[in-house]
C-alpha cells in the first residue's frame, strides 16, 4: 500500500451541482461560528448544506475506497472505529452508542469533503480566500467594536482580565471563551500566510492580506491566550517555512525584528505572564498521572470526564487540559496509539507530497493544532465546533492532497516559486 497513492476519481467526475454545494457547506461550517449565535441554528445549516451532500456523495462514489486506500486513510478509520468500540463496550462511556456513531459519521463525513474539494485547486483556493476575508474582516470590526465604541481601555491589566472572545453586539462571533477564540482566529493567520507566500499577489493585493493580517494577529494577541499564542507563531513559521521565497524570508527577518522589540518593550508584562506559569496545569497533569494506572490500557471511556478539584478551592475541571493526555484518558493505550500514529502519517504524508502547495497549507495547519493540543483542546470528537476547524479540516486537506508524477512539478518546487497568481 502505498502512503502517497494518487487518486483514482478524476475531478470531472464530482458532480457539479453537489460540489458548488460542498463548497457552501464547507463556507458555512468554517464561517458560520460567526453569524449564529444559536448553536441549533449553526448545526442545522451545517447538516442541509454539508453532511447530507457529502453523504450523497460518498455513496454516488462507492463509498469513496480511494480516499481511505493510504496509511493516513485506514488509521483514521481505525481511530474511529475505535472510538466507536470504546463507546459500545467500556462501561464508563458518556451518551449511547447511537450518539457516538452520529459523532463518528459526522466527522467522516467532513474530512471527505473536505478531502474531495482538495482536488478543485482553484476553487478550493478561491473557497480560502472568502473565508479568510470574512473572517478578517470580523477580527478588526470586532476590534473597533471593543475598543472604539465601547471604548476599553487597552492596558495590559485590562486586557489580561477582559479577555477577547467575541464581537459584543447582537451576539456576532461570539466564541464563548478567549481560548477558543485565540485557535480560531489563529487558523486564518495561517491560511493567510498561505495566501501572501504561496502565490504571486500585486502589491494592492498584498497591502489588504497584511492589513488582514495585522486583524487577525491583533485579536488573537488581545485573547491573552499564551497557548493560542505559540501556536499562531508556530503555524505561520511552518507556512513561511515551507514556501521559501523573498516574501518569505522577508517576513521572517521582519518578524524576528518585531519580537525583539516586543521583548524589550513589554519585558514586565513577559515577566508576569512567566509567573503566571501554566495556570494550574501542572497540577492536573500530576493529577492525570497519578490516575494512569486507572486506564493506560483500555481508558475510562468514550467522552468520560477527567475530574480535578484544585486542592483549597472550589475551582474544578471535566477535562486534562491537553488533549493528548484527554484522549489517553478516554481510549486507553491504543486509542492514544492511534492517533499518535495518524498524526506522524499525515506528517509523513504532506512532506512527501510537499511539491504540491495544499499539502504544505496542510501541514503548517497540522503544525498549529499540534502545539494548541498540548494545552488547550479539550476535545475533537464531539459535534460540530471551532476545533473541527483546528484539526479536522487539516486532515482533510491532507488526506485529499496526492503526489503528481512529473519533472515540472518538482522542477516548479525545487525553484521555490509560487505556482500561480491569486
């Protein structure tokens, strides 16, 4: 079995009317956090306009056995599979099997969407661009908003305390916590990166990706997220990494130059976030340890809560606050297994794959959710939120991508230039 094997269903052969749909649904399920504030109404649309398409669709391509024949294809489902086995036979399992199959199915479904819109580069891209545009533009109305109508002050103590998290009117991007804002927010940094390095853009287009940019960066810096921080840093580095070129290089150099001044200019705030430490992680991880032996092998079950009361107080969490050690916690050895396993694949996989641009975007994703999940997801099977947007959508993305046979294309890589105008 080869890991990188191409697909065998040309893109012709994705119906027209179910992939202008897909490419709404997609829309939808990536933006849509930011219109609905009722959470029904936000499943709702995602089911109608993507989950039932790609049902379809999954089953008009036979159950789509070409996107699942690579090693990152079969560990996913096994993972899946396993989740579902965790559910039906651990005894400690939150919900009914019914539900997890439901959670399953969903996440299936979107990551073969996702997979089956890859292959459209043109209008996969133009699907990126609206979507980061959107959400741009809802970083700086959300920073006028805040800080100009309302008129908050912006010292650090402020903003240390009233965190960033939503819009603050009529109940726009509202994100429920400053975290999950931060990781949102952060992944259309990176996609934007994307966008400014990985094609040619004239000089009007790359003054709105920077001043795009600037939104996005502000608001997640003004979520007082430390792990949505690194994570941002780490995601766009990969994507500046993986497209070497002027602009690239440029930006690095003007990056480094930023933080050095960041540094001298706020080494008191620096100092007091270092004291705050990991805010009380440490003490469940110690936690998470001492109970290993409770579950290292077959775990405490599906969607089971991790319990920790800080000692002294009445502060208590449901979680582990990284979701590696969650998912050990909940699926046991094989379980956590799996995914480590699927992780290196899909690693594996977008270097190997590397000439083709989506696979690079793919990777400088992965990259991002991988340093969010030592800290701050909780959770990745679960309905339909914004860590679907952290991690699944870049599975999809490199699950869906192949290698192209061809000196041109390598010859186009080896010459580190963008592949076309945007």
């Amino acid at each position: 079995m080869r890991l990188t094997q191409r697909l065998t269903v040309p893109s012709a052969m994705l119906p027209k009317a179910w992939f202008l749909v897909l490419v709404l649904g997609l829309f939808v399920q990536l933006t849509g956090l930011l219109f609905n504030s009722d959470g029904s109404r936000y499943a709702t649309q995602t089911y109608l306009l993507l989950f039932v398409p790609a049902l379809i669709l999954l089953f008009w391509q036979r159950l789509s056995l070409h996107t699942w024949r690579q090693v990152p294809g079969v560990l996913f489902l096994c993972l899946l599979a396993w989740v579902l086995a965790s559910s039906l036979f651990n005894p400690g399992s939150n919900n009914d099997a019914d539900y997890w199959l439901k959670i399953v199915l969903l996440i299936l479904l979107y990551v073969f969407a996702v997979a089956s819109l890859v292959s459209h580069k043109r209008a996969f891209t133009g699907l990126l661009v609206a979507v980061v545009t959107l959400v741009a533009v809802f970083a700086w109305l959300t920073i006028y908003y805040q800080f100009v109508v309302l008129d908050k002050p912006l010292g650090y103590a402020v903003l240390r305390h009233a965190r960033l998290y939503e819009l603050g009117w009529r109940g726009l991007a509202d994100l429920k916590n400053p975290i999950i804002a931060g990781l949102y927010y952060g992944v259309f940094a990176v996609l934007l990166t994307y966008l400014l390095v990985g094609f040619k853009v004239r000089a009007w287009q790359a003054a709105l990706l920077v001043v795009g940019m600037a939104g996005l960066l502000v608001y997640v810096l003004f979520t007082a997220s430390r792990g949505a921080w690194f994570s941002t840093a780490a995601g766009c580095l990969a994507a500046l990494l993986l497209f070497p070129n002027i602009k690239s290089r440029t930006l690095i150099g003007l990056g480094c130059l930023v933080v050095a001044a960041a540094v001298y200019l706020f080494w008191p705030e620096i100092q007091h976030e270092r004291e705050i430490g990991v805010s009380g992680r440490d003490l469940i991880w110690g936690n998470w340890a001492d109970r290993l032996p409770e579950f290292w092998l077959m775990g405490a079950g599906a969607g089971a809560d991790l319990i920790f009361n800080f000692p002294n107080s009445n502060r208590g969490f449901l979680h582990a606050h990284s979701l590696y050690l969650q998912l050990w916690y909940e699926y046991g050895i094989v379980g956590f297994g799996l995914f480590v396993l699927l992780l290196l694949s899909l690693l594996w996989k977008g270097w190997q794959c590397r000439a083709e641009p989506l696979a690079r975007l793919g990777l400088a994703l992965l990259v991002l959710a991988m340093v969010a999940m030592v800290s701050d997801v909780y959770a990745i099977f679960h309905r339909p939120s914004p860590f679907w947007v952290l991690f699944w959508f870049p599975v999809g993305i490199l699950l869906g991508v192949s290698r192209h046979d061809g000196k041109a294309s390598l010859k186009q890589s080896a010459q580190e230039k963008p592949e076309n105008a945007l």
